[in-house]
C-alpha cells in the first residue's frame, strides 16, 4: 500500500502515540487503512512487531487483515479475534481445548431434566450469561419460557456435563485465558500496543482481555455505536460509548467523513438514525465526500410473491443498463425474506450468491421434497435416497447409521441401487424393517401419482404430508425458526407454478451447475448483518414490518437495535438506494424519508 492521502481526522488517528483512544468511524470513512497505517507508524518509530496485537470481529476480517499487512512487509503483527487469541494462550500452556460437546450431547442434558425443553432457547440463554461475566448464581433475569430458577437448574447441569468430560465451548476459551492472563504467567502474552476492531460489537469478557492483553494501557479501539448490531451475542452500545469512563485521560476521536456514499444517502441515514442513540456526547453527523446525490427510492408491493417478480425485473434493467451483477446487493432482515427473490431470480436465468446455508433450496425441508421427487424421477438416485435417509423424518426416524451402511454395502456388492438395496438388506431390525416398507409404500403410492399425471403441487402436498414434514420441523426447531420453516413449505409451493416434475428439477439444479465458482458475475443476496463491511453500488433493502423490525421488537416498543441494523443496511449503498415493502407502510422507511 503506497502513502495515501489522509484528512486531517485520518492522520490524528495514524500518529497517535500512546495511551488509550477510541475512534469513532462512520461507515466508508477508511478506517482499515488507518489501522494499517498506524501500525506502520508504530513500527517506524521502533516498536517490534510481534508487541503490536490486532484484534478482528471474524476470522475472514482477521484474514484480509493479514494479507495487507504482509504486502506492508508487516506479517509479524499478532492478528485474531478474541477467540483466536485466546485459544492461542491455551494451547501455549499446554491446555487441549479441541474437546466440544456435540449438540445431541447438550440437548440430552436438557432433556433429562424437562423432555419437553427448548434446547436452543436454553442454550442461547446460557451463552448470553456467560459473555456477560454471569455465573450459575449471578443470573437474575427470566427467559422467553423459562424462570430464572429454572434456567439456574439448567446452566448448572451444562457446566457440570461439560466439566466433567473436560470439554470446552468458545467461551470458556477466553474465561480460561483471562485466568491464565491474571496469574504470574500472564506476563507472557502481553503486548505492548492493542488495536481492536469492530468494538461495538464486542461483550464484557472480550473488554476484560483488552485490559489483561495489553497492561500498558496503550488501547486503540474503533467503532461506530451506529452499527452495533449484536446484543444477541452479549454486546452492548454501552460497553463503546462509556470508553471514556473505563480509561483515564482517554482520547476520543471522530473518523465523521463518509468516502462511499452519495450525499443524500448519508444525509437521510443521518436523520434517521439520530431517534434512537440517546445522549451520547461523542456523536457527530456523518459527512459525506460525494457531494452529488445519489437515485433513492422506495416502491411497494400486495405480496411476496409480486415483490419477489417486481426486484427480479428491476434487477435486470439494471443489468441491462450496464451495471455489474456483482455491484447489485439485495438486503434483508431474516433468511426466510429471499425465498421469493431467489425464485424470480432463478426463473429469469440471473446468477446469485447466497451463502450456502442460507440457500433456500438447500434447506433441510425443501431439499427433502427436492430429494423426493429427483428418487420419484430417477430410482437409483442413490444420493436422494441417503439425504432422506440421514433426514431422519418419517418413516426413517430413529434409523441406524449401521443400517445404511450395511444397505451401501448391499449395494455395490450386488451393483444395484440403494432402494433396490433397502429391500433385501437382512440386517435390518423389526422396527427398522418396518420403517424401511413404509418408505417403499410412501415410494410407491407417490410414484404412481406420477405415472397417473398428477399434477406437482399434488405430489408435493402428499410428499409433505407423507413424511409429516410439518411435525419433523415442530420437533427439531423452536420459536420463530417453526415459522420460518413452514413458511419454506409453503414457498416450495408457489415455485411449482405450471411446473412438470422434470422442469421443476432443472430449474432447481440448473444455476448450481451453471453457476461460476467465483463471486464476481453474481448478484448478491445476504442478511444485513452478514454486509457487515462491504459495499455495493445499488442496494435493495427488504424492509416489511413484522419482519423487519421484527414482530417482537414492534410489541415492545424496543426498536433501537432494529434501527441500528437498518442503519447498516442503508450505509452499505453507494449510489442507488432502493426500498421494498409489502403494503404501502414502513415505519422505518417512512421514518427514513420523513
């Protein structure tokens, strides 16, 4: 990286010498750079590599963070997240942490003291108690669908399982670090200077090891209050805006110069997000650079399957005008929001990124349906039949992994296919026989639909009934994920339209074997926090309520987190700025505009 230009504010935080220091960065306004640069600055005033510590949000930040100093010949600065790090002292001190305990193994914990418990709640709960500094006894505060005495009773039996195998969760990593870091021994994982990304997001054991990690005091944290979107993982906008209080003579700088967006863009982010940070006496605008306006709009639309055809469309004008698929994001509040975009987007032959668990045709509930009717099209489809297998819904619930095994092993021997196989297996037990004949039933009755011309949505109505998809998601998910799923049963509906069972696979599997392995020709579809960082020069934002602001959040009148992930999804946006909602009203977005 050769000698940029900096602003003034850039340079202050560049030459800062020593002593603690948090900057606030608004979006765009360089701050990568200016770590960069500041550990270059350290370095060339003498400081040794290897006692400058930089601290990132996620392994991926740490990573790009680590290919840019190496270009600044820099590559003996510590790089990590807290977690990282942390695991680093462990094992320095000769401690095994790769032992975790395996979800099933956590869930029958919780099962032995109430069958009917919500393991994900529970351990969700736990988690959050933890990051806070909160032991078994020090938790005062109710769950969901739990007392406290009861979620006492269950964080309890998880620590005493746990120790008692000797396994760790991420956790304990830094709780076990931050002891060894307060004993004699501590001193030798010390640094002299400590740069901390993303520090808004950060929870109070991870402020805790800033402290033990660098006692010299010589802190630089950065962040923006505006962007703290993780109190589900323990953080706080309190934990960044008190910096002041837990330093002495601390020094407070603003990096307030937007280098991404167009002027109106910020202006109205600026507007918007002001309601909802409180008294905070650092804050100052974000200015934009661009003095030009960008293209903001909004539209709305009757239902989700109209908005997902009508951003479809719009995004191939786009196209066609000449912008680049990958400059195009489209942004949501949950996961479940892309499955009528994926649809349209897929119909019109436009690729997408998706994160791969996030794609909705490899959803465990439609990829069952998927896997269904490519054994109903192919019966020795022997990858079909083992991911229902695996599945473990009706009729192979409980079903051994020997069993199938055993079935492969028939298979190849006999050089048939894995439902061939099922039928002549002799290893079955009386129970698992009699699953696998329901299988074959359910096969056949399904299969014979098809031969009559039935019409898909039939086959796919019998194919959720039949294998009581509905209760294996009432089973396996809790709370708003129930929903969320259901809804996917019903999404995979609406995709059939005038689908044969043979067209509707090839346009399931078509783009995935089509589609380039790189990101650059790709439309982009995420979650507004997975954009965490990143930029595009047109930004879709799905912004319906209920959805987003969630349900939960509009009931309570507690917005301020919703508003700050709003904030992020609209600083994301360069040029154009585009809002979806389905009905004409948006409180955000009326809020936004007005």
């Amino acid at each position: 990286m050769g000698r940029m230009k900096f602003n003034n504010q850039q340079e202050k935080v560049i030459n800062f010498k020593k002593g603690a220091v948090c900057v606030l960065a608004a979006a765009g306004s360089g701050k990568t750079a200016c770590i960069i640069n500041r550990i270059k600055k350290l370095v060339e005033d003498g400081v040794s590599q290897d006692k400058i510590l930089t601290v990132t949000f996620t392994n991926n930040s740490g990573s790009d963070l680590r290919k840019k100093l190496k270009k600044e010949c820099l590559e003996n600065v510590q790089v990590g997240t807290f977690h990282a790090i942390s695991k680093r002292i462990l094992m320095s001190e000769g401690i095994d942490v790769s032992k975790q305990l395996p979800t099933y193994e956590i869930e029958n914990i919780f099962k032995r003291i109430d069958k009917k418990a919500k393991c994900k709640e529970i351990m969700s709960y736990i988690a959050l108690q933890k990051v806070s500094g909160n032991g078994v006894m020090d938790i005062e505060s109710d769950s969901e669908s739990y007392t406290v005495e009861d979620l006492r009773t269950y964080y309890k039996a998880y620590e005493d399982y746990k120790n008692s195998k000797k396994a760790y969760d991420f956790t304990d990593w830094m709780l076990q670090a931050i002891k060894i870091l307060k004993s004699e021994r501590g001193k030798y994982y010390t640094f002299d200077y400590i740069l901390v990304d993303e520090q808004q997001d950060n929870d109070v054991i991870q402020n805790e090891l800033i402290d033990l990690l660098c006692p010299s005091g010589n802190v630089m944290v950065v962040g923006d209050v505006r962007q703290s979107i993780y109190s589900f993982k323990g953080s706080s906008p309190k934990l960044f805006m008190n910096f002041d209080k837990r330093y002495d003579n601390a020094t407070i700088l603003n990096m307030d110069i937007n280098y991404r967006s167009c002027n109106n863009i910020v202006q109205g982010a600026n507007n918007f997000i002001k309601k909802y940070l409180g008294d905070f006496k650092y804050y100052s605008d974000s200015i934009a650079n661009n003095k030009k306006d960008g293209n903001i709009s909004k539209f709305f639309s009757i239902t989700k399957e109209e908005e997902g055809e009508r951003i479809a469309n719009l995004v191939a004008k786009d196209i066609e005008n000449g912008m680049k698929p990958s400059d195009i994001a489209i942004l949501y509040r949950l996961n479940k929001q892309s499955f009528y975009i994926e649809n349209e987007l897929k119909s019109n032959g436009m690729d997408y990124h998706i994160e791969a668990n996030n794609n909705f045709f490899e959803r465990k509930e439609v990829k069952a349906i998927i896997c269904m009717l490519r054994l109903l099209q192919d019966p020795e489809d022997d990858g079909a039949y083992e991911y229902l297998y695996k599945l473990r819904c009706h009729p192979f619930s409980f079903m051994s992994n020997k069993l199938l095994s055993d079935i492969v092993d028939l298979a190849a021997k006999k050089d048939i296919s894995l439902l061939d196989a099922s039928m002549y297996v002799r290893s079955a037990k009386t129970y698992e026989r009699k699953n696998l004949d329901s299988f074959m039933d359910i096969y056949e009755s399904l299969l014979l639909q098809k031969q009559k011309g039935k019409d898909l949505l039939t086959i796919i109505n019998n194919i959720i009934k039949l294998f009581r998809l509905q209760q294996y998601i009432e089973q396996n998910y809790e709370g708003d994920e129930i929903d969320e799923r259901l809804e996917s049963l019903e999404a995979t509906k609406s995709f059939v339209r005038s689908n044969t069972l043979e067209s509707f696979l090839r346009f399931v599997y078509t783009s995935e074997t089509t589609k380039k392995k790189t990101k650059s020709n790709e439309v982009q579809l995420m979650t507004i926090h997975k954009s965490k960082g990143l930029e595009f020069k047109k930004t879709y934002i799905l912004v319906n309520d209920n959805d987003f602001p969630s349900k939960k959040a509009l009931e309570s009148d507690n917005l301020d987190e919703e508003a700050r992930i709003f904030y992020v999804g609209v600083t994301r946006a360069k040029e154009d700025l585009v809002f979806s909602t389905i009905g004409n009203k948006s409180l955000f977005v009326e809020q936004y505009f007005n």
